[in-house]
C-alpha cells in the first residue's frame, strides 16, 4: 500500500516535470524535440532513483542493492 501511494506520488512528479520542460520549450523555442526528450529522460531517471531510494529505505535493503539494480537498468 506504501509502494503504491510512493509511485502515485512519483508520477504525479514526473507528470509535473514534463509540464515544466513543454513550458520552457514553448516559451523560449530553444529547446528541440530531442534536447526536450533528453531532458524528459534525465527528468525520469532522477524520480526513479529517488523512488528507488524511497523503497529500499522502506524495504531496508542495502544501497549497493540499488546500484546494482540501477546499472542493470
């Protein structure tokens, strides 16, 4: 139930940060596509790290775990 309310909270985060990269995007038209979707994934991958984090604190698995479980992805 905790993991659950953890990712619904995640994706409302990234959700937001999408948001705020198209905002940026349609306001300074700098941004292309490709630079919009790298920062999309850097976005992305950065909540995923902080979910990871969030779940092995709860779960009480070691960092290392996590590492192993990032370079893997």
């Amino acid at each position: 139930m905790i993991i659950n309310r953890l990712t619904l909270i995640m994706s409302l985060l990234i959700h937001r940060e999408f948001i705020i990269c198209f905002k940026i995007a349609a306001k300074l038209w700098i941004c292309e596509l490709r630079h919009l979707l790298t920062i999309a994934v850097l976005v992305l991958l950065q909540q995923m790290m902080l979910l990871l984090k969030k779940i092995a604190s709860l779960c009480h698995i070691p960092q290392l775990m996590i590492l192993f479980v990032v370079i893997c992805i």
